[in-house]
C-alpha cells in the first residue's frame, strides 16, 4: 500500500510515536484519524495539519467510543484501509515491593489499554476495512500493533506491562492469518528506548545514560524512526505476520 492511499486510524496518535506516524502519513500525502484521550493535544494536531487529519477523543477500551470514531472517519474520509495502534501506557511495579503485593488492577489496567485496547480497535476496524476495494496489490487495509522488547526481555518491575506487549507478538500471526482472506496484512513494531514523553521528565543526563546502553546508534530512538519503519511495512507488500524489532540491537538487562 503506497502512504500516500492511507487512510489511517492512528490510536494514541497526539503524541510520541503516534504523532510522529501521524506526521508522516500526512506529509506523504495519506490521511490519519487520531484516536486520544488527549484532547487539547489532538485538537492541537488536527489545527496544524489541516483537512487531512480528524482528531476524535476516544477511550480504545470503550467498544462504542471506538465504533463511534471510526464512523466519524468513515463519514470525512470515505472510508480507512490502515491501523496503526500506539495507544498504551507503561506503569512499573514490583510483585513484592516496599509499598507491598503488585496490585491487581494496576496489572488489569495495563492489560486493558495496552492489549485489550488494540484488539478493540483491530476488530472494529477489521470490520470496516473488508468492505474495501481492493488495491492492485489484493489488498484491503493494513494493521500495525506497537509491542516492545519487553515483550522479550522483561524487566523487574515490569510484569504487567511485558505481559501486556507479549500479548501483542503472540497475537500477530493468528489475525494475520485470519485477515488474509481478506486481504489484510497484520504486523507488530517491538521498538526498544525511544525518546517519547515518557521520557521527557527524566535529567538530560538520565537520558544520555539511558541511550549508551544500545549498541547502535548508541542513543534513544527517535519517533520519526518509527514512523519510517511503519511506512516501509505499508509499502512492503510482504511483510505479514511478523514482529520486527526495532531497537538498536539492545538487549535488556534484568533492571
């Protein structure tokens, strides 16, 4: 699918690697609905970009918050052939820590934006996309899941939100496999230390610090890194299945 055909529902798309695929998409020409609770940072986006963007705060663990936007979408741009799921939040936490047990519903929290949000968001959409045209390559849509290297290589604290990333791999292929009847390719991006707000209250030498420990480039990732790795899996007609690491070549240590 060329980027600039896309027609992309973008969830957490207001900011980091978000707005960054954001950003490309409608730079290349594509279109991009924003899914976020963040509505002055949405409202923000949509001003700047113009016509080519629509921002609708959403909850992606809220069945009709999500079906609601995605017609909204549908109505302005005619219809969505693209997904691209950034919508999650990191929270650490210890199975037994100095403030006691692991709370259960930090853990169900996680598990419920992270995963269970981009599965709300897959399937809707999914729902949506089969009633494309195909393009000359068969295709009907596109969908791109954000995990992360904890997926792989969790760290202490890190229970929930590993989990949560692992459910994202483990559940690529078998959507892919289903969706390619339809002709939609299923993807997952496993970024490693990139410089998203998350990072934003840390010391500029924390960072720094941070980025000596990926091998190369031996520094924190940038969100339009990611965003070039999202267009080339649009584009690569091949790519199914999968997910690509996207990580400098870190591995994690324990803590």
């Amino acid at each position: 699918m060329e980027i600039k055909e896309t027609i992309a529902v973008v969830s957490g798309g207001a900011s980091g690697l978000g707005e960054a695929t954001v950003r490309n998409i409608v730079q290349k020409g594509g279109k991009a609905l924003i899914l976020d609770l963040s509505e002055e940072r949405g409202k923000r986006l949509e001003s700047e970009l113009g016509k080519r963007v629509l921002f609708v705060k959403t909850d992606v663990t809220n069945e009709q918050n999500i079906a609601s936007a995605l017609q909204q979408g549908i109505s302005v741009f005619g219809s969505i052939n693209t997904v691209i799921n950034c919508a999650g939040i990191a929270t650490g936490e210890k199975i037994l820590g100095r403030q006691g047990v692991h709370r259960l519903d930090t853990f169900s929290r996680v598990i419920s934006i992270n995963l269970v949000g981009s599965f709300n968001v897959i399937r809707l959409a999914a729902e949506k996309m089969v009633n494309n045209e195909q393009n000359k390559a068969g295709e009907r849509g596109v969908i791109i899941n954000t995990a992360s290297v904890a997926a792989f290589e969790g760290q202490i604290g890190q229970a929930a939100y590993s989990a949560s990333k692992g459910g994202i791999v483990a559940m690529t292929l078998p959507i892919a496999r289903e969706l390619a009847a339809f002709g939609i390719r299923v993807m997952a991006i496993a970024p490693g230390l990139f410089h998203t707000p998350m990072f934003d209250t840390l010391p500029e030498q924390a960072r720094l610090s941070l980025g000596k420990i990926v091998p190369f480039p031996s520094r924190l990732g940038e969100p339009h890194e990611y965003a070039m790795l999202v267009e080339s899996i649009l584009e690569n007609p091949m790519l199914n299945g999968e997910t690509i690491r996207l990580d400098g070549g870190i591995r994690m240590q324990p803590k």
